[in-house]
C-alpha cells in the first residue's frame, strides 16, 4: 500500500471498519469451509465444530473491511469451546467475491441466510462486530425467526447515532480529520492488516479498493432503522461497545433501552481493540444465551 493510499482510506474513518489480521485461524480436520450460493455470488462460510451436536450454534459476523479470522480470532477459539461456530464473509471481503451492485443490509441478509439455508441450520445465536452487529440487527428486525439470541458489539442506529467527529469523516471524507477523529480511526497498520485479509479473495485483492469504495457510499447512505423497527424485536439481545468506541454510551443505552436489550461497556477499550478482550465478551455473550429463557426483552427504568 503507498503512503497516498493509506492515507487516503485513514481520512475515510468509515465507521464499519474492523482491526484485521489479529491472528489467523487454522481449519482443523473437524472445521470445514465452503460455499453458498445467493443470487449471482458464492459466499464463502466456515464452520468451527460439528452442526449435529443438537445446540444451536453461533453465527459470527465480520466488521467492514474485516474477516472471519481477522476479527474473531481470538474470540472465536473460546465461542467454538461452547458451541458450534459459523463464520460468514460477506460480499467483496476476505473469501467472497464482489458485487457491482451496492453493499447493503438487506443484500448482506439474504446472502447469510443463504449460508445458513445451505447448511439446514434454522436458528442462530448471532454475534456480529460493527457492519456485522449492524448486519445482527437487521437479521432481528427482519429474519427474526432465524436468531435465537443477538449480541451487536459496537454498533450504533444509524449514521446520526456515531461520534460526531467520526459521522463528519464520513460524510465528507475529503476533508482533513479533526485530531479527535484521529485518536479515533485505525491507522496505517490496521489497514495494512486489513489489506492483508484480501490477499485470498476470488476478484484478487484488488477488491480491497473495490469493497472500500462501495463502503463509503454505504456508511452515508439510509441506512438504519426506526425506533418502532428496534422496538419491534422480540429477540433477547445484548448491545457491548467500548468506552471510547466510534458511538456515545447514551446512544448505546437508548438503543438498548429500544430494542429491550443488555448493555454492557468495555472500560479502557477501543473500536479498534474490543474484538482483543476475548475473557470479557465471551462470559457476557454466554450469559444472555443462559438468561434468555428468563424472559427476551430487557425492561429499562
């Protein structure tokens, strides 16, 4: 990657971007990988354990401009000692290949269900991080019958509901970030990491660019839902961000408060280092699976 290039995606800041390249993860002999075909794509999936073991296994779901490996791997490792695991790499990232068509949530929801459609899993416990709790969100309001439980890790309601310093890179991205901005957005190496997990992808990784362009149209379009969609979800659900992740903790907990969901904040964490506390999500996410029977919606007084 050149200085200019780096550069210019730094000044970018999209929202959905996930640190990648944490550390890879092997396919062992009882992991498989493959394919699903929705419309014109073949989307690529894993799966971490065996689907027959009778409980309802995990959908992990990447951020923007992340992987399966690059964003759950260190999480993933703890969530497949409990479960059955399946990873999703949607349009133009990592495996799967890209699309002219624009990235969407309602087009990132038909090709996951197509994945677990292909695999004849009806039902999933999600955990999706950024463009994934994003995407989560929209499988709750949407596909609800599909999600056993949802846990959105750093996500917010719409485009309005981020930092402002980073909802203004987004919306102008040629413009020169604020210094607050900067302590904020990924920086030269995380996006060297990121372009790393492109290396493999069926279109070359030149999709990098491809994927990267068509995400900042995404971010500054409608996206998000109305407060009657988020109050419409029956799901038990969990919402996690950091401290100083990409949205305010008050937009965090009215979301919650919406969707009827747990709230959990990270101290001392990142957008970019959430996905690294492995032995604080883990516990968090198992216990709203646990608590779910004892009641879906969260009541907030």
């Amino acid at each position: 990657m050149t200085g200019h290039t780096a550069s210019s995606l730094r000044r970018a800041g999209l929202y959905a971007l996930a640190l990648c390249g944490v550390m890879a993860l092997p396919v062992s002999a009882q992991d498989t990988a493959g394919r699903a075909v929705s419309g014109d794509l073949d989307i690529y999936y894993e799966v971490h354990g065996d689907l027959g073991s009778g409980l309802v296994p995990f959908l992990v779901l990447h951020g923007g401009m992340g992987t399966i490996a690059g964003d759950f791997g260190e999480l993933l490792p703890v969530l497949a000692a409990q479960r059955t695991v399946i990873g999703v790499e949607q349009q133009g990232h990592g495996h799967t290949g890209g699309r002219d068509t624009p990235v969407s949530l309602e087009a990132m929801r038909n090709d996951t269900l197509a994945v677990l459609d292909t695999l004849e899993v009806d039902r999933v416990h999600v955990v999706g991080f950024s463009m994934g709790g994003m995407l989560g969100v929209e499988m709750g309001v949407a596909a609800p019958d599909r999600v056993a439980t949802l846990t959105a890790i750093s996500v917010s309601q719409n485009l309005d509901g981020m930092h402002p310093a980073i909802a203004e890179v987004n919306r102008n991205p040629e413009a020169a970030p604020t210094p607050e901005a900067l302590e904020l957005m990924p920086s030269e190496e995380d996006f060297a990491r990121m372009q790393a997990g492109f290396v493999e992808n069926p279109d070359g990784p030149e999709q990098f660019q491809r994927t990267f362009a068509q995400l900042q149209t995404f971010m500054v379009s409608d996206w998000g839902w109305s407060d009657e969609d988020l109050a419409s979800v029956e799901t038990p659900s969990l919402i996690i961000l950091g401290d100083s992740d990409f949205m305010s903790v008050d937009h965090a907990a009215r979301m919650a408060g919406l969707v009827g969901a747990q709230l959990a904040v990270l101290p001392d964490t990142t957008h970019l280092s959430i996905m690294r506390r492995p032995d604080w999500l883990a516990p968090l996410i198992e216990n709203r699976i646990t608590t779910a029977d004892e009641g879906s919606r969260t009541t907030f007084h």
